[in-house]
C-alpha cells in the first residue's frame, strides 16, 4: 500500500450479508434486530481494521470499553484530537499510547513527538476505529471543563471557604439544590469537615443519590441529590481523584488532596460497583490527628501513669487491641510523638501509612510486591532503630520476629485483632507463639474502644430505668479493690444530650476513649509459661490483680458526665 492510500479504502465498505440474512430468518423485535446487524457490522470493522494495521506493520487496539484515565484523555486537547482523530489512551507517566484512525497522517506522528518530548515518556501510535475512536472521544463529555486537568488536583482552601456555613443537615440539603456537578462535590467535602465527619458516603439508589457521612463512628443520612445528576457527580469524584472515568463494573481506589491553609487533608476514595450505578466512599484523613498527646487520649489514673512507665522502658511489646476503628492507630501515634526526640530512631511499617509523622521514617508494605509485614520488619532491624511500629500482627512468622526484637534492645508497637486485651495471649498462642519466648516479650497490653460524648450545649440529667441501673450497679461493684477506685452506688447520677441544632439533634459531639490495660506480672507469666491459657482464666487473673475493664471505665467517665451509659454498652459490651 502506498503512504497516499487512505485506511477508508483499505478498510472498505461491505457488510456480512449471510450474518444479515441469518438474523432476518430469526423472530425478533425489529428493534433487536437493527442492534445485532450492527454489533455484527462493528465487530467486522474491528477485524477489517486489525488486518489493516497489520498490513502496514502498525499495532491495532479496540477502545470500546477501554479504562481510559483523565490524564490519558486530557493529554491531547479534544480540538485537536477530533480535528487529526487521535485519542491519547495511556499515560502511566513512563509510558503513553495513541490511538488514530489513520496513523499514516503526517500530524499523527508530530502528535506523538510532542507527547515523548513533553512527558520523557515512551510514546507509541495504534491504529483504532471510527467507531472505536467515536467510543473514546465520548470521554471528553465527562469532563468538566472548568479546571485543567492534572494529576494530584485538589479542592482549594478558597473552594471551602465558600460553604463554611454549611453545619446542619438541613442547610447542606439546601446548599445542594441547584448546585453545580463541581460545587456538588466541594459542598459536600466542605459539610463533612464541618460536622468532624470521617467519611463520606455516596450510593446510587433508584431513583436518587443518597449521601451520608460517619460522624463520631456512626453513619448518619444527611441528604439526598437528584438521581439525574449521578452520571456527572461520579465523573467528577473520578476525575479528582485520579480513577478511570469511563469503568464501572469494578472496584477502583484513589485519592485527592484539601489544602487548608499549612493543613492538607488526604482523601481517600473508594468505588465499587451496585445495582444502580456505583458506591463512593470518601474517606477524610486529617493531619491535625497526628497531633494527639497521651494526656489527650482519655485514660484515667491508675492507666496513664502505667502506660507512661510502660513505653519508658527500653524493650519489649506493647500491644492495643479492638475492631476497625476503636483508636488503636490513634494510641499507637500519640506514643510514638512521645517518643520522637532527636536521640531515638523511630520506624513504622504500616498497610497503609495513613499519617505522615515528621521525624519518623514510615514504611508501606506493598503485597504486590512480597513486601510483607514479616519481611519489612526484618528489614527494619537492620536499620537500628530504637522503636519500632508494625500496623498488625496478624501471622506467626511477623509475631516470632516482633517477639525476637522485643527481645533484642527493641520497644516495639504494634496491634493485633480480639475483643479485648485478655483475648490478645490466647491469641498469640493460637498462632504458635513459644510461651517461653512471649512471656519476657510482653510488656503490657491495651484494650479499647471509642465513645461518643455527649455534646455539652444540650446536656442534662437522666434517669435510668430499673434494669439498666440494674446493670450498671453490677458492673461498677465488680471493680477490684485493688484497682483504687471507690464508687458510692447510692449516689450515682447520669447525663445525656437531649439534642439541638448545634449537633443536629444527635446528643453527642466528639468522641473519647474507654480503655483496659493489662500490664505483665509473676501470675501472668506463670500462666503463659504452662501453655494453658483461656481468654478468660487471663481476664480473671487482671482484674483480680486490680485491671479496671473496658466497660467499667466507660461507666465511670458516664459518672463523669462525658457519655452516656447506653454509648459505653454499645461499644463495650
């Protein structure tokens, strides 16, 4: 073929008239059968065009359907691809693709320098389709227009300022009527960080947009946008977040980034697809949280004082146990700023590193990579640090290395999954832990769980019904005597929030945390050492020897006015 001869004459024109006439002889809604002649005239296009591409030594791609990212996309201007139809459909940074009707055209190549220059990328050219490249140019219409696309956008500070009024559920439901697809997006991230909200929720329903955020760990409905709007609101939640615009039957992760002011707040974003379109989750993560001290965390005397003694010493474990979001990561960074001095050598390994601590080298595990726990933590070892931070324990072989540092001059942190800190032995033992090698290991171990408090503005006294007085009396007699705390159950008085504007009649504002410690002793070891030992023979053996638990804390931080009983039960029991 000659360089003049044009792809549309190589291509040609025929159609498969036996596919025609096959599904003329078939019974079927003349509807149905226009679309498969055309699906059938398509796929015929497709193999024209590979041969095509393969008759002029050129690689050949189908875009129908392709996950093409904004940045690949907004590579070429939209004037200049539909002018020369070409489409950029990768662009990984160290590499990028074209696709074009006619890759022999002159421009096409002049196209594919200026990219390679520009990028210091590999840059290839592919041939593709009319109605391929139709398919990819449709991308374009999903892209707001408003704001040079780039990798690493962020939603201003000056983009929040505009809606730092918004603090009720019934102004944000307001804000958003009306709003633009972009203001949609900066309302709603602007109304979370007001209301302290740690997530964001967005779920396509039927026949509207149903938005909720968690604030204080409870998920709350907050409002509902028009199911008109999904199409253009996912896009943009996309495009900001660096995902692939035109995917929506699988999962994808990214993130975007909100300045406010000397803070940056990291957002994660998380989408699977559903029934009716696709899940977002926005996740807020805020640098302030970093800044947590101990004496902030809530523990009250006798466990302040423990815990204080306990990261003093030189070696050994600590170990916070409770579900996904009870505040272990909060507790284990509130001891590692502790710790920071210019003196010590602090390194984490976590999955992922969701706060960046200045002065502290972090480390992510990447499974993709064989980068495990156990692996990166022996890696670190070679590094001598002082301290280390390990995200979880959650398999022998990352708890025989955590143990042999916590031996070997190491202090060393780290979480593990139980329902409180008696359950976390029994649960080294379980993964095949030596008594022998856990027993000097273990420094102390902390339970927890976080609970709401109430909001002050609407605070008042309540009284509690027979059973639930009942039960609280039962749990605050079996306090140890040895734990110091004397508590007169004939007068005891309890608060709740009876809800206002200000915390949009919730009751609560902010959350505290409820703690047990189990520190080791000569009756700890003594258990571990005999191989025998039950969740709940460990329970008796800390309280006996003065551990206050979980929910006796919380009733007694009740008894303070901070929370209410019925929020200590529902986290601790």
């Amino acid at each position: 073929m000659s360089d003049t001869q044009s792809i549309e004459d190589l291509i040609g024109k025929k159609t498969s008239e036996q596919g025609a006439k096959k599904l003329a002889s078939e019974r079927m809604p003349a509807e149905k059968f226009a679309e498969r002649i055309s699906d059938i005239r398509i796929k015929e296009k497709e193999v024209e065009t590979a041969r095509a591409a393969a008759a002029i030594n050129i690689p050949y791609t189908d875009l129908s359907g392709f996950p093409i990212s904004p940045e690949a996309i907004s590579s070429i201007p939209r004037d200049q691809a539909t002018k020369s139809k070409v489409v950029c459909f990768v662009n990984t940074g160290t590499e990028i693709r074209v696709g074009a009707i006619d890759p022999s055209l002159p421009e096409i190549e002049e196209i594919r320098y200026q990219l390679a220059e520009r990028t210091h990328a590999n840059a290839a050219v592919y041939m593709v389709s009319e109605h391929s490249f139709e398919s990819a140019l449709r991308i374009y219409d999903t892209l707001p227009s408003i704001r040079q696309i780039t990798k690493g956008v962020t939603i201003s500070e000056e983009d929040i300022k505009r809606f730092t009024d918004i603090h009720s559920f019934d102004r944000l439901q307001a804000a958003l009527a009306g709003a633009s697809v972009t203001d949609i997006v900066v309302i709603l991230v602007a109304a979370a960080l007001n209301t302290r909200s740690s997530d964001i929720h967005v779920e396509a329903e039927e026949k509207t947009i149903a938005v909720r955020f968690r604030i204080d760990g409870i998920l709350t409905k907050v409002a509902a946008i028009p199911g008109a709007e999904w199409v253009r609101m996912i896009s943009r939640v996309k495009l900001i977040s660096g995902l692939k615009i035109n995917v929506t039957d699988q999962p994808q992760d990214g993130r975007f980034t909100i300045s406010l002011g000397k803070e940056k707040i990291e957002v994660r974003v998380s989408t699977i697809p559903t029934a009716y379109g696709e899940s977002v989750v926005m996740r807020l993560l805020r640098s302030s949280a970093t800044g947590i001290k101990l004496e902030s965390l809530g523990m009250r005397a006798p466990y302040d004082e423990i815990l204080k003694a306990q990261i003093q010493r030189p070696n050994g474990m600590i170990i916070t146990t409770g579900h996904t979001g009870s505040g272990k990561t909060t507790t284990l960074y509130a001891i590692l700023l502790t710790l920071n001095t210019p003196d010590v050598k602090i390194i984490t390994l976590e999955d992922p590193v969701e706060y960046k601590l200045e002065g502290i080298a972090q480390s992510q595990i990447d499974h993709t990579k064989d980068y495990t726990f156990a692996k990166g933590l022996r890696s670190i070892l070679r590094q001598d640090p002082d301290v280390i931070m390990v995200g979880e324990i959650r398999d022998l072989e990352t708890a025989e290395t955590a143990i042999q540092a916590a031996l070997t001059g190491h202090l060393l942190l780290s979480t593990i999954h139980t329902n409180d800190a008696a359950g976390a032995i029994p649960r080294f033992m379980s993964m095949g832990v030596k008594p022998f090698l856990l027993a000097p290991a273990l420094n102390c171990v902390i339970g927890q769980r976080l609970c709401r408090t109430i909001h002050d503005k609407c605070k008042e006294e309540t009284k509690l019904d027979d059973e639930t007085l009942a039960r609280v009396k039962k749990t605050l007699a079996d306090i140890s005597p040895k734990s110091g705390v004397k508590v007169d159950l004939d007068k005891i008085k309890f608060f709740h929030g009876k809800g206002c504007d200000e915390c949009n009649g919730i009751g609560y504002k902010g959350r505290i945390g409820i703690y047990e410690i189990l520190a080791m002793s000569q009756d700890i070891e003594k258990v571990i050492l005999s191989g025998n030992v039950s969740e709940y023979q460990m329970r008796d053996i800390a309280k006996a020897a003065g551990m206050i638990t979980m929910a006796q804390d919380g009733i007694l931080k009740a008894l303070d006015g901070l929370t209410t009983v019925d929020e200590v039960y529902r986290v601790a029991e």
